[in-house]
C-alpha cells in the first residue's frame, strides 16, 4: 500500500533473485479500511516510492487509482470464511475481505508465477494461501521473513505515527514475543504459561494497550494450548492513537 520501507523492498529483492521479471504494485486499498480507520490519513509518497521501485529494478510498477480497481457498479467480493473473521478480523470486520479481493484482481491483472508476501501480516498471509489453494489459482504464495529495526521494532509505514515516546513503548511487543521464544526454548510448551510470561512484560508498558496476544495453529489459526509441534504467535497493540501488529512463528 506504498509508504514503502526496508521490509516491502525486501519482497522485491527475493522475487528479483528468484524471477525473471518482477511486478510491483501501490494501491492504498480502501476496501480493507473500516469507517474508523487511517484510510485519510495512510501515508502516501508516491513519488518517493517510484524512486525506490526503480533502484530496485523492477520491471513494472503498477499504481491503479480506486476507480480502476472498484468501478461503479461492481459487487463482486472475494471472502475466506472463517479465517477472515478471527484476529484481525474480529478488531477490524472486513478487512481481509477487502484484502483477498484486491489480491484475487490483481492476481489476475498480472499472472503471476509467485506473489511474495511479509511475514509480518502473517495473518494475511494464511488467509491468501488459503484462497489461492481454494480457487485453484496458479501462483505460488512466498512468505519472506519478518524486516525490523536495530531494537527489533517489527517495519511498518504505521510506524511514522509515533512519537518518540511511543516508539519506546511500541518495543514492548517484540519484548514480549521474545519472552515467549525464550520460555519455550527452555522448554515450556504450555501456551497459558507462554501468554502469562508475555502478559508480565506489557504490564511494563501501562500506556500501550492490547488487542489481543494469542497462540494459534499457523494454518487455521485456531488457538492451541500446546506448542509442542509449533505454532503462530500473534499480536496487536496500540501505542497512543497507532495499532501495531507483530508475530512470531515457534
């Protein structure tokens, strides 16, 4: 959705080490934001963007405006049940159905071979494996790992929102997915305990407050009491006026 940073130039590196010809595209979506939300105010640089695209040497940039994806009179959505209405979801109804559409169009705007894809939405990620095995669409679905800063605060444009002050407390959630693979790397594969150890370290941060902090299965994303044999640890917080989102795969 531009605002683009180290993580989605990332993206473009792998597919351009792994592809012929690599295609990029910048469409603040507006079909995923909820009548609440940043829509108005996402950042936008399109200008910057194109710069960074073209360092990078992709082959096409694709910026379509909403009148082109969405035209008038069209009501046609693309859903994954269930998945779309857990997580993420739940905070914000009908996202994922405006990402999997938007996705599903420029998929067949393009015809891709693979479509790569930050860990770091890593909710989005299932989401659209899923719809691509679904739909029996012929594209591979890469999954890059998750960029941070120096301190290990997860990359997002969402993070040009925070003050100084907050981007100190917006730490606090990697803090806490740390803490998680540390209990688990000794040995603790009781997901309660896990999340209890978490819980101990955002209470160090009174001024940030959770949206949810869960274990889940990384492909129905239903939670686990268990992570024995793996599993998805996700979260969402808001530091001051900003959600931010970070997982952690055990």
């Amino acid at each position: 959705m531009g605002a683009l940073h180290a993580g989605h130039l990332s993206l473009m590196q792998a597919a351009r080490s792994q592809c012929a010809a690599v295609a990029a595209s910048i469409f603040v979506n507006p079909a995923q934001f909820g009548p609440n939300e940043d829509l108005s105010k996402y950042p936008r640089n399109l200008e910057r963007d194109r710069e960074l695209v073209e360092i990078e040497k992709i082959d096409l940039l694709f910026t379509p405006v909403a009148k082109e994806m969405y035209p008038a009179g069209a009501v046609t959505w693309v859903t994954v049940e269930g998945l779309g209405e857990l997580l993420e979801g739940k905070t914000r109804p009908g996202h994922f159905r405006g990402v999997t559409t938007v996705v599903s169009k420029l998929f067949n705007i393009v015809e891709p071979d693979r479509a790569y894809f930050g860990q770091k939405d890593a909710q989005q990620a299932v989401i659209i494996r899923k719809m691509v095995r679904d739909l029996d669409m012929g594209v591979e679905i890469v999954v890059c790992p998750t960029m941070r800063e120096s301190d290990g605060l997860a990359l997002s444009s969402r993070n040009v929102y925070l003050n100084p002050e907050e981007r100190q407390q917006a730490l606090v959630l990697y803090r806490a997915l740390c803490r998680v693979q540390a209990l688990a790397d000794r040995g603790e594969h009781n997901a309660a305990k896990l999340r209890e150890g978490a819980m101990k370290v955002f209470a160090e941060e009174r001024a940030v407050r959770m949206d949810y902090f869960e274990m889940v299965d990384k492909e129905t994303l239903q939670p686990v009491t268990d992570v024995a044999r793996g599993a998805l640890v996700v979260t969402a917080a808001f530091v001051g006026k900003t959600r931010l989102i970070d997982n952690l795969v055990l």
